[in-house]
C-alpha cells in the first residue's frame, strides 16, 4: 500500500504538468540552445516556444520529495509549430545523451512520434483512461551508462497530442523505497529476483501504468533475519553475562573477604548470633604479631592466605568458613560428634604445620567447641576458651569443649 501510494503520488505530481503547460505563456526562439534558470531549451526551428523553466524548476524540486537522489532528468517535448517533423525541448539537466539523440534524427519525425512508436503509446485522447501515462521497464541509458525507468506523460491540447512530459529515474528507485521502508520500521523485506537463494514467503507489488509484467515480489529475507536476530541473542546474552558477572562481585565483595576467600563476619555474625545446635572451631595462627614485626605485613598477608587455602581443603561443603578477626578464623559446623569435631580440628591444624608457608614455619592454635542445644554465643564463648587453652598449653595445639 504504502509503495502504490508514493507512485500515486508521483503520478499525480507529474499530472499537475498539464495546467500549468496549457496556462503559459511562448515567446519566440531561433533554432539553439538557450539556458534559462537552469533549464536547457533545445529549439531545431524557429518557432514559438513554451515558457516552462519555472515550472519544470517547481516540479523538480516536488518529485525530489518522492524519489530523491535517484532523480536523473526532466524533459517537455513540444512539437514545432511550423513544422510537425520538429520539436523543441526543454531539459533538466541537459545531458549529452540528448544532445546526442537530437543531433542523429535519422527518421523524418519528431521526438514525440518516435516515443509514441517506441513506447507503443497511443496518441489518442481518452476523457476516461485509468494510466494517462506510462512507466517504463529498466533500460541502460546511452553514453551515461546509467540504468533508468522512465515515465512518459503526454498532453493534449483540444484533444490533440502537442506535447510530452518526460520523468528519467534511476532504476534504483524502488529499490531505495524498500530500503527506507525497513530502516523506519526495521523490517527485512527485499525484491525477489533470480540470484534470491532462499525464502520462507512471498508476496507482490503490482506497479500501476507500467508493462503487464512489471509486477514486483516481495519476500522476508531471512538472511538478514538470522543474522539479526544472532546479534540480537548475542547482545542479550553479553547483558546477562555482564550482569551476572557484576551480580558475583558484588556477592563476593558483601560476602567474601577479597584476601581469603571466607565469609565476612560482618556478613554472617547477625545470622549466626539466632542459630543454636552448631559446632564451632576457632583457628588462630600463632604468633602471627611477630611475624608481621619481623617479615612485614606483606608476608603476614601471605601467611594469611595459605592459611585460608589449606583449611579451606579441610572442611565440607555445607560448612561456613568465616575470617572473625585478622588471622583468627571461625568454622561452623552441623552435625558433628566430638571425636569427628576432634579429627577436622586436627587435620586443619597438621595441614597448616606439615609444611613451611612463605619460607617459615607456621602453626595455628585451634579451639572447638560442640553446643548440644546452646545458641551460637555460648558456643562460641566456649570455643573461645578452648583455644587460649591451646595457646595456654604451648600452641600448635587443638582442644575440644563440648557443651
């Protein structure tokens, strides 16, 4: 609909020609070429001649609006007054292709008659025709080399033929009407032709006043459809995986401590401080004052984190490993007896002491505590004694309370 109504509206734009034609004035002209507000009027014999620059100029500049730059040229054949084997012309641009064509007349007629036979156009005034014009097939243009259609529009005056109305177009017209129907609608329509490979369905484009078989299919082109629609997915995608990495650093930057990779206390404490029934194991590396004093606290960072690394392969899945302090460490078990709590304890401590860590030997005091029925605090508080007992007793020690 919308690819009829901007031919409609061409037409119609080339119809208001004929007023205008009828309505001018002439003046007389010697066989040349003149220029006259940038129209070329091309005169074989002295003769009266319309006055049309002003019009062709306003009627260009209306047919832009429709077809844009695939504008090619204007042309008003007017048949000679004198001689009816003669015609004027008035040309928007000239160009060499008529200056060519009127310099070898090889027939004794006009450029009219000649369309008229060319064209198989009927000379004859019709009150009633539905295409009072017509609308050519593609053709290659000498000289230029340009492909154009071409609209060729006669007017009557007192039903006889005495003038022809003449639209080039590059033949990329319709072309550049699909093209801009998908950008405003980002649709993906193309022209079936021979070269088309595949697609899913068709439709057609029935050109009005144009050859019986100039009609134009229309198909999906599912080229561009697959190859959208994979941006599309890529896109989206590449949000969701943005989004979700920026949704695990966030998690790990409120829950994890960026040194060890255990929870933060801050994070857990309000949770745990409303459970009961937990087993609890405190880690404390031993010394570790002197070792920052001694080493700085870069190597103390790094004590820190093999520290993390080996308990970390110490416990299960379901436990919770939380830094509690600096290089004090919290363990939150479900489901313990005392003597597994006794073993995990032990194997956390042998793991941390079996090899040296950042070039020294380092040990870790470790106090345990199992709350049948106690809330976290009290757990806590007695895993808290446990370990100074550890310490108490020469560190690189585990001790187990059970409450």
């Amino acid at each position: 609909m919308e690819f009829q109504s901007n031919v409609n509206r061409l037409y119609d734009t080339i119809r208001k020609i004929t007023p205008y034609y009828l309505n001018t004035n002439t003046v007389e002209l010697y066989k040349g070429i003149y220029i006259v507000d940038q129209v070329s009027i091309m005169v074989n014999e002295n003769s009266k001649v319309k006055e049309l620059s002003l019009g062709i100029n306003l009627l260009e500049t209306e047919i832009r609006k429709y077809i844009g730059d695939d504008y090619w040229s204007i042309a008003i054949l007017q048949k000679s007054d004198t001689n009816t084997d003669t015609n004027t012309a008035h040309f928007k641009p000239l160009r060499d292709i008529h200056v060519n064509l009127n310099s070898e007349m090889k027939c004794n007629r006009n450029w009219i008659d000649r369309i008229l036979i060319n064209e198989k156009i009927s000379s004859s005034y019709y009150v009633l025709s539905q295409c009072d014009l017509k609308l050519t097939e593609p053709y290659i243009e000498n000289i230029s080399d340009q492909k154009v259609r071409s609209i060729f529009y006669p007017i009557y005056v007192n039903k006889k033929l005495t003038a022809m109305f003449l639209l080039d177009m590059k033949a990329t017209v319709f072309t550049s009407w699909l093209n801009k129907f998908n950008r405003e609608r980002f649709s993906f329509l193309y022209y079936l032709n021979e070269d088309n490979p595949f697609f899913v369905s068709n439709d057609s484009i029935n050109i009005p006043c144009s050859p019986i078989g100039n009609v134009l299919g229309l198909s999906i082109n599912m080229n561009k459809v697959i190859v959208w629609s994979f941006l599309f997915a890529s896109v989206i995608t590449g949000c969701f995986i943005f989004i979700e990495q920026t949704l695990r650093k966030f998690i790990f930057y409120c829950t994890l401590d960026d040194m060890t990779g255990l929870y933060r206390r801050d994070f857990y404490e309000m949770k745990l401080n409303h459970m009961s029934d937990k087993s609890i194991i405190i880690v404390d590396i031993d010394k570790f004052k002197d070792i920052n004093d001694k080493y700085g606290h870069s190597k103390g960072d790094d004590v820190i984190a093999e520290v993390c690394r080996r308990l970390r392969q110490c416990i299960r899945g379901d436990d919770l490993a939380i830094r509690w302090g600096g290089e004090e460490f919290v363990i939150v078990l479900s489901n313990v007896s005392s003597i597994d709590l006794f073993n995990r304890s032990e194997a956390i401590r042998v793991s941390v002491s079996e090899s040296p860590i950042a070039g020294m030997n380092v040990s870790v005091s470790i106090g345990a505590a199992i709350g049948k029925k106690s809330s976290f605090k009290r757990t806590l508080k007695m895993a808290d004694t446990a370990l100074y007992q550890s310490k108490n007793a020469g560190r690189n020690k585990v001790t187990v309370f059970e409450g």
